[in-house]
C-alpha cells in the first residue's frame, strides 16, 4: 500500500509499485484535512473577486464573468465540451499512470478542489476503472487538457470506462462497484483537466521501461564481447576513467560486474604485449581492436545512461509538481495565476529520451548485422545459419523487421517540441506538445524492444553455435538459459513472429539482474 501525500514526493520507484505492479494506494489523513482547507478557503475568497476559472470564462473567453448561478454548470461545460479527443484509445497502464499523477497534484492542496474529488479518484485507482482517453488531442499548453477532460467526464460518472477488459458506460460500473460521481463545488472541472498528467504519467512509464531497456542492452553487449572474445581494456577503469563523464564510467563499471566470472574474454597482455613477437608476422590471426559496435560500448552507452537518469530526475519532479492554474495558496491566503500547466519539462525530456532509446535499438541493429555477416565476424555461418547453406535461410527474415523498426525509431526522434503550433484564438501562442512527445516516445521503446528481443535469438543462436554456453558470465549464462527456453535451438527454417513476441514480452516483464 503506497500512501499519497501533500506533504511527500513519490519516487519513480513508487510509481513503478502503483502503475505496473498495480500497488494499492491510500490518502493521508493530514492530506484531507489540507485538501479541504484550500477548498474553504478559495469558496470564500473568490465571493467578491475575479478568479480565473472560477467566475470567468476560459481561454481567450476569460475576459467573459460569469453570474453566481452559472459557475457550477461553467466547470460541467468545460469537461463536456472538451472531452473531443480522437483515434485509438490509450492503454490501461498509460491511463493508470496519468490518475495516479493526476491524484499526486490535487493532493497537494493547491487547487481549490473538494476532498470527495481525490476519494474517487484513489477508489478508481484501486478498482482499475480506467477513463476512456483518446490518444489524440493534447498540445500540452494548459496541458493535457483534451486527454484530462476525458477522465474528468468519467469521474461524473458520465462517458465511458475501461473495466476487466472492456469498454462500459461509466455510470453503471459506478452503479456494479457502488462509486458515487463527484458532484462539482467550485472549480473541479478546470482542476482537473489542467495539468500535465498525461505525458508525465506515459513518461513515467517511458522511464522505467527505458531504465530497464538499458540493462537489456548492457547485457547483450556484454554477450556480444563474450561471443568474439573481446580485450577486457574495452571496458576496463583504467581506459574509461579518463573521459569525465559519470554515464561512461558507469556502464564501464558494469561491463566488469558482468563480466567478471567470464572465460571467454581476452587480456591484451596475453596477446600483443608479450616480449617475443616474431618479427616475419605482417598480419596478426586475430583483431588488435573490435569494430566499434563492440569496443566503444561503453561511448556509446555512457551518453545514454545519463539521459535516462535526467529524464528520471525530471519525470519525479514534475509528478510532485502542482501543474494547476490558478494556484490556490490558503496559507498566504492568495491565488496566483500563471502557467505551470506548460508541458515544457516533459516534451524536451522525452524528446531526449526517444534520441537514447533510438540509439540503443541502432547499436543493437549494428550488433546483429555483425552477428550476421561472416566476412565480418570470421566465425558463424551467414544469418547465424545452422541448416544448409543455400536451402536454408537461417535468420535472414528477422534481419528486415529489425532494420524496418531501427528506421522507424529513427523518423520518430525528430523533435516534437520544437513543433509548436499557435492555437486556442491565439491564446495558446506556443505549445509544448509535450503529450505527443511522451507518446511518440513509448512507441520508440516498444520498437527497441522488439529489435532487442530479435538480437537476443540471434545471441543465443550463435552462443550455441560455437559451443560457449559454459565459458559465459554467470550472468550472461542465465540469461542465455532463459531466453533458451522461450526460443529452442532452431536448425530448419520456422516462422519467427511468435518467439520474438515471447521473447519481447519476457524482456519487457523482467528486470536483467547482474
């Protein structure tokens, strides 16, 4: 059970517990009290003044007041009117994550809300009743407003949910599971479409996923060095330690880790730094230096490792931001108004996230080709082929779907944020396109799984194909052990579709321990 607090941040682990392992949560009982406090306060101050959201329209129509009698039916108006969102429906996990983050910011006693808000919010949690959200319609300037509006409109118990599976009207899952409909008091429609909690919630998940891609990637590296008996100074300390940069020393650091209990990679003092070296030799029988797919592993990883650690950073801090407007502050007794709902935070980081997981699944993709082609490793058959050439194909088939998905991934990195696009009557004048960003950037992670999982059959293969299984790192060898029963050593051509998908989920739903 995860508790929910105005008064303490949750972790990236935290939302890890609660989205993808589906962790209960609970409220705070001081969070009540402080929910409830700003929302007396703001009921009262707001009586003879101006509050943007409260009695004035929205938008460019916030120059409009709006009479005492109308202000309940304004917040009812705007969750219908913009609950207007198009195409294939977001995933239960995505839409799981964005409550979570969304219950996080209202906690936080900053919006005016009433407790009963919050309570609904964390049964739905709890019940996995998931809103109905669209994919398209976000621009990320006053937020996710299209895709928030969709979960407000279920919490009024209208509109349609995601329960057990399937679609269903909202209103008789509430009836079945015996949930009430908020009813409105103040400003609970603008504070709860207001706000980044659609693209920090997929972000979320781009994180953790991307985290664990990383040392899915590390792993087949290592295997990769393992397979061609590469000099251990590739990733030595010695080597990486002069770069200053944390990313690159700690992949190096964890190559070793891996590596440690391996047999099969070479020291270069055994090789080239001997004494005697015969003289006639004009061509040495083995590489003095990998290709770069290989020896600068922990280059190319390095980068990568702390673009997922800032990205971290971020998402954590953005899910214990308030991202409301205006901000209700009952202890200065005070509204300020701004613009803390933009999703500028979210759409660079992502952006930057897509650039290192499109280059994780380029590394695997080169790794693969190397794999591959005999005139450049010397040591397997064409395609990792065990059958006979020419009859057989080996893995020739799963090279064009890595290749086709590695180009994909590579259209997909082109900067959303920078793609703003002046909306709302010029009110919104620029945007963060920060949802599109984070869900462009789940796409990319769910292609470099793909690719990785094909990669990792290829390894396999080819471990078994040379004969290695008991020269590898304890780790490597686990792995190898794993994969080996999703995927049975393979000599006559079979389709491929369903071990890369077996494979694919195994990677996404398991941790690389080393």
């Amino acid at each position: 059970m995860r508790t929910i607090s105005s008064f303490d941040d949750l972790s990236i682990e935290d939302v890890e517990a609660v989205v993808l392992h589906k962790e209960p949560i609970e409220l705070d009982p001081k969070t009540l009290a402080h929910v409830e406090a700003s929302y007396d306060f703001l009921r009262k101050f707001a009586k003879d003044k101006i509050i943007y959201g409260v009695n004035t329209g929205f938008g460019p129509m916030a120059q409009y007041k709006v009479q005492d009698e109308d202000q309940i039916s304004l917040q009812y108006n705007l969750i219908r009117s913009h609950a207007a969102g198009a195409g294939e429906k977001l995933d239960d996990q995505s839409v799981r994550a964005s409550m979570l983050v969304r219950l996080c910011a209202i906690s936080k006693g900053r919006s005016g809300i009433h407790p009963s808000t919050i309570l609904l919010l964390k049964d739905m949690i709890n019940k996995e009743v998931y809103p109905f959200i669209p994919r398209h319609g976000g621009v990320g300037a006053s937020g996710d407003l299209v895709q928030l509006s969709h979960l407000a409109l279920a919490l009024l118990g209208e509109g349609l949910v995601s329960y057990k599976g399937a679609l269903r009207k909202t209103a008789e899952v509430f009836a079945e599971l015996g949930l009430e409909p908020i009813q409105v008091k103040t400003r609970e429609g603008l504070s709860l479409i207001n706000g980044t909690s659609v693209m920090t919630g997929i972000g979320s998940i781009n994180v953790l996923k991307s985290r664990q891609l990383f040392d899915w990637t590390l792993c087949s590296s290592a295997m990769m060095n393992e397979i061609v008996g590469s000099f251990d100074d590739y990733f030595s300390r010695e080597l990486n330690g002069v770069k200053r940069h944390k990313g690159q020393l700690a992949v190096a650091d964890k190559l070793t880790d891996i590596l440690r209990s391996s047999k099969m990679i070479s020291r270069r003092e055994e090789h080239f730094y001997k004494d005697e070296q015969d003289a006639k030799v004009v061509e040495f029988d083995r590489k003095v230096q990998e290709y770069y797919s290989l020896r600068c592993v922990t280059q190319v990883l390095g980068p990568i490792f702390d673009t997922i650690e800032n990205a971290k950073e971020v998402v954590e801090n953005e899910v214990n931001s308030v991202s409301d407007n205006p901000i209700i502050d009952h202890e200065r007794e005070n509204v300020y108004h701004g613009g803390n709902f933009h999703g500028d935070y979210i759409s660079l980081e992502m952006d930057k996230l897509k650039l290192a997981v499109t280059k994780m699944s380029m590394l695997s993709e080169r790794q693969l080709a190397y794999l591959f082609n005999p005139k450049l490793n010397n040591i397997l058959p064409p395609f990792v082929n065990f059958g006979t050439l020419g009859l057989n194909l080996g893995m020739q088939g799963v090279q064009f779907t890595a290749t086709s998905t590695v180009a994909e991934n590579q259209m997909l990195s082109n900067s959303m944020y920078v793609h703003s696009i002046t909306t709302n009557n010029d009110n919104q004048d620029i945007v963060s396109m920060g949802t599109n960003s984070a869900l462009m950037t789940a796409t990319v992670v769910e292609n470099a799984y793909q690719v990785q999982a094909i990669h990792m059959i290829a390894l396999i293969q080819a471990i078994d194909y040379l004969k290695i299984q008991d020269r590898l790192s304890r780790s490597t060898a686990e792995v190898f052990q794993k994969i080996r029963t999703l995927v049975p050593l393979f000599v006559e051509d079979t389709p491929k579709y369903e071990e890369i998908a077996r494979v694919r989920d195994f990677l996404y739903n398991n941790k690389f321990s080393f």
